[in-house]
C-alpha cells in the first residue's frame, strides 16, 4: 500500500517513544521507506539500533554526523519525504516547532519539509492542559501541521487523562490517510452499510444470517483512505473499523433502517452491502410435542426493504446494492436493479467456497443499466478499490 513512498518518524523523549518500533515496522510491513530521527533524549527511551534493525536505514540523531548518505542530511532526507510524523512529541520539541527553533537534527529537517507534517503529543495531563502549550498547538494548526490528540487514560505518571500517546494502529492509519491513494473521492459523502442484522425470536433465540462484514468494512476502509467522508451502518460483526470512520451501530433491520432514512439525503453515494435478515418473527407459539422437546412455530413478516426505500426516494445519490445468490445470479440480479432502481447491483455466488461470506476473496458481477462486467476472483480489499471505481463511473 506503501510502496514507493517515504516515511519521516521524528522521535523525541518521551517514554512513549518504544510504542514507535511497531509504527516503524507496520510502515515497513506495508512496503514504506521509513527513516527515524531521534532527538538526543530519545536515546535514553529506546536504542536506535531497534530502529535501524526495523526500517534498514541508520537513525539519525546528530545534524553533524559525518557519517551520512546525503549532502546536506536535513535538506536530502526533506526532499525525499512524503510525510513527515513527530511521535511522541513533547511540550519542548511542540515548542521549539511552533517558534522556528532548529537545532538538531529533527527541527531542522522538519522545517526544511513541505508535505503533510503530522504532531502528536504525548505528555502529562497538566502539562498538555498547560495553556502555552495549547498555544503552541493552535499555532502550529494555523500553519497547516495535523495535530493527533492525545488518548486518554492511565499515564505512566500514575496521572489519568489526557496526554496517552495513541495506539500504533492510528498513528499508522493517520500516515495512511494522507499518502496511501490519491483523494480522488475528497468531498464526497459516501454511506456504507455492512454485516448481518439480527431479529429476536425472543429473549434467547434470533433469526440472522452468515455475513460478517468484511466487504462492507473493507469498502470503508479504503473510501475514507480516498479522502471521502465516511458513514458506516453495521449491524453486529467481529470487525473493527479502520480508526477515523465515523460508524453506527445497530441490530435489526429496522434500526438499520431508522439509520439509514435519518442519513442518506446528504450522502453522493449509497453502498448498501450489509445481508438483510429479511423476516422478523411476528409471534411465536411453543408446541410442546413430547415431554422432552418442543417445536417453535414462528410466524413470520418481512423486514422493511431499505434497498427499495432508497431507490424510490434517491435524488443526487448513486445507489449500489449487493445481491447474493445460489442460482439464477445474472437474471435475479437483473430483476434487482430495475425493481429496486438502484444504479449498479454488485453480484456475488455462495456456489464456491472461495466467495460470499466470511472468507477473504470475492468475485463480484457488476451489473448496471447498460452492462455487464465480471471481476477477477481476488481479495476483499482489492474489490473494495475497484466497487469505488465502478461507483465513481456512474
């Protein structure tokens, strides 16, 4: 996902600065070439050899080293950049940033830099609540720099709140929000649903079905990497959302309903990938027929059908359905398009082991007014790419 671009990780003392070895090497796993500045009290915290065993490249901790592979190091290194991360960044580093101080290797390196430059600070809570260093913070937004704000929690002062340096997960999805994709959907408004949903028989038993979310997740993912406002509607799945991805969560058909009715009128695009459960049960009688078993005799009634709803009351959007299907895939999917007015069915087949759900790989008909294209039995997240290319066509 990284592949040919170059990551700056500036670390400076905090003790938060060991969670930056597995930043370092989530970057490098994704194919990023990552250089590590360290200031001099970042030495104390972690050894640079961790470092430069990670990224394969030398940290860099002194302006001076003769021992380097650029001209000038902090100009080089500037220029070749596409991001440039301060993690942790203390009160001082924030300091010396938001007031033009360069004297040392990280300073000047970043004040040579003329991409995204991304602060996120890690300290005790007073001193983050310190009104100069707030200061500090406002102006570095003011001249453009992305603050991450600080977790929450237990601080390695024994202090609770804010000041925790974030999970590695973020700070890595941070970099990968500005440099993964071109923001070729930057603007656009995109609502996703994804999972099952759940309808209760009664206070033990429900009525769902087996998807588990991964397409409908992996669409997210990689809309809000494109630069797309992202809501996701999900009903109950194991899956945890890519951090930034603003998501409801709902059981039933009808609450995914009220989420999506209350959501969809501002929205370009409407990506409706979650299975249905389509009935819930209306009553249910217990007959017992022996002594030591029952029999459940359920009355069913069908579930709104929010695919439906959306075609007869779409305006500006793009409406993209999903149809899963043992037999007869084309011609049903065919008869869901025109009935549902949707612009585009994304057809898929239980008939392998390798599609539908709960596997990695899919293989998706696209189908739309006009034709008819069948993609490649690939990954998930590779076919999240590609409906987003199909969508944008429209």
């Amino acid at each position: 996902m990284l592949k040919g671009k170059t990551v700056v990780l500036g670390i400076t003392g905090s003790i938060a600065a060991y969670k930056m070895a597995g930043v370092a090497h989530q970057l490098k796993k994704l194919g990023a070439d990552v250089h590590v500045i360290m200031t001099k009290n970042a030495l104390n915290i972690i050894n640079p050899i961790t470092f430069e065993t990670l990224t394969g490249n030398k940290c860099l901790v002194d302006t001076f080293d003769r021992n380097f592979e650029f001209k000038v190091e902090h100009v080089s290194l500037a220029k070749k950049a596409d991001i440039f991360m301060v993690a942790p960044a203390t009160a001082n580093i924030i300091g010396k940033i938001a007031n033009g101080i360069c004297d040392d290797m990280l300073t000047t390196t970043l004040f040579a830099f003329k991409g995204v430059k991304i602060i996120s600070p890690a300290m005790n809570t007073n001193m983050y609540d310190n009104p100069i260093l707030q200061d500090n913070l406002s102006k570095l937004r003011k001249y453009g720099y992305v603050i991450v704000e600080p977790a929450c929690g237990l601080l390695a002062c024994d202090d609770t709140g804010r000041g925790k340096l974030p999970d590695e997960e973020i700070l890595v999805a941070e970099i990968l929000k500005y440099i993964a994709f071109p923001h070729d959907l930057e603007g656009k408004n995109i609502l996703i649903t994804a999972g099952p949903t759940v309808e209760a028989i009664d206070p033990v038993r429900y009525i769902t079905n087996h998807s588990t979310g991964k397409m409908g997740y992996a669409i997210a993912k990689y809309a809000y990497l494109r630069g797309a406002n992202v809501l996701l509607i999900s009903g109950p799945t194991a899956i945890k959302e890519f951090p930034g991805i603003n998501k409801i969560d709902v059981k039933s058909a009808s609450d995914m309903f009220n989420s999506v009715r209350d959501n969809y009128k501002d929205m370009d695009y409407i990506i409706m990938s979650a299975a249905i459960a389509d009935y819930t049960p209306e009553e249910v009688a217990l007959n017992k027929i022996k002594k030591s078993d029952s029999d459940f005799a359920i009355k069913l009634k069908r579930t709104t059908d929010i695919l439906a709803f959306l075609g007869e009351n779409k305006t500006k959007q793009k409406l993209i359905g999903f149809s899963m299907e043992t037999e007869n895939m084309l011609e049903n999917s065919k008869k869901k398009l025109e009935k549902k007015n949707a612009d585009m069915i994304c057809a898929n087949s239980l008939s392998s082991p390798n599609t539908g759900f709960g596997v990695d790989t899919n293989q998706i008909t696209f189908i739309t007014k006009d034709n008819v294209l069948v993609s490649e039995l690939t990954s998930k997240e590779a076919l999240a790419n590609i409906i987003l290319d199909k969508a944008k066509e429209l």
